[in-house]
C-alpha cells in the first residue's frame, strides 16, 4: 500500500546521502518499481499464467542500488505522506544475504565479525583496550 500511497514528489530521493554523492540509489525509483512489479503480478495472475518467473530484485530493483543505502532514514523522515521506501531496501538487503547469500564479500567479512567478535572488527572482545594499556605503559 505504501507504494500506492506515493505522491511521486521526490523529496526523498532530494535528502538521500546516496543519491547526493552520486550513487544509483533514488528512495523514489524504489517506490515506484515496487508499484510497477505490483501490478505487473497482478496482471499475470489475471491472465492465469502463474508465475512469470520475474523478480522485484533484479529485474527492477539492482542490488547496486540497495547496498548503496547506508539506513539512515533521511528519506523516511522526508516523505510528506509518512511512508517508508527504507523499510523495501532493508526486506530486500536481507533476503539478498540471508537467503541469497548474495552480500559482497567485504560484508560477509563484517557479518562473521559481527558474529563472532560482537563487533564489526576482526580483533576478540578482549583485546579491544588494549590500546589503552600502550598508552598507560608509554607513560
Ligand atoms: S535510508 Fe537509504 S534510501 Fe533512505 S535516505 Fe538514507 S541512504 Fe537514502
Ligand atoms: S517523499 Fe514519499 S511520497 Fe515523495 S516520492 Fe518519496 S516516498 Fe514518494
């Protein structure tokens, strides 16, 4: 319903910090592809042809426009009609990796860091101060 609800006005694609520097992303084009692939699902049960074997991410959606998001909710926070195009980017990041498997490498990195360390850093929760002890021996 979200994607209905789109007013088309862009003031999320205008506050996006991806989109400024350059990057693939629109908040936007999120919203209205996911209304495109909407109704083009409901024109092929219609047509009683089952599945079409298409797919919101990758055929509209690219995972280069959703890994470009950083979630900081600027165009939330933007959209005059309170809806969420964060909230179809992070659905679809997390189908990509959890099922998918298709994170890049480097994040898979991160997520076994994440896993394993409770941080993002490949260092063991124990050694995390020891740049505090150097500073007390350099006294
Ligand atoms: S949450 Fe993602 S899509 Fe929304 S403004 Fe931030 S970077 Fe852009
Ligand atoms: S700000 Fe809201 S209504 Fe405007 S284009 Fe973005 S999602 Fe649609």
């Amino acid at each position: 319903m979200d994607a209905y609800t789109c007013t088309e006005c862009g003031r999320c694609t205008a506050e996006c910090p991806a989109n400024l520097t350059g990057k693939k992303l629109s908040p936007r084009k999120i919203m209205m592809d996911t209304r495109d692939r909407m109704e083009e699902i409901g024109k092929s049960r219609s047509d009683a042809k089952g599945h079409d074997q298409k797919f919101l991410l990758g055929g509209f959606i690219s995972k280069e426009e959703i890994n470009a998001c950083t979630s900081c909710n600027a165009c939330v926070e933007a959209c005059p009609v309170l809806i969420n195009p964060l909230d179809i980017i992070l659905q679809l990041r997390r189908y990509e990796a959890m099922e998918a498997s298709g994170s890049p490498a480097s994040w898979n990195a991160m997520f076994q860091n994440v896993e394993t360390n409770a941080a993002p850093w490949k260092f063991s929760p124990q050694d995390r101060f020891n740049w505090a002890e150097e500073l007390k021996n350099d006294r």
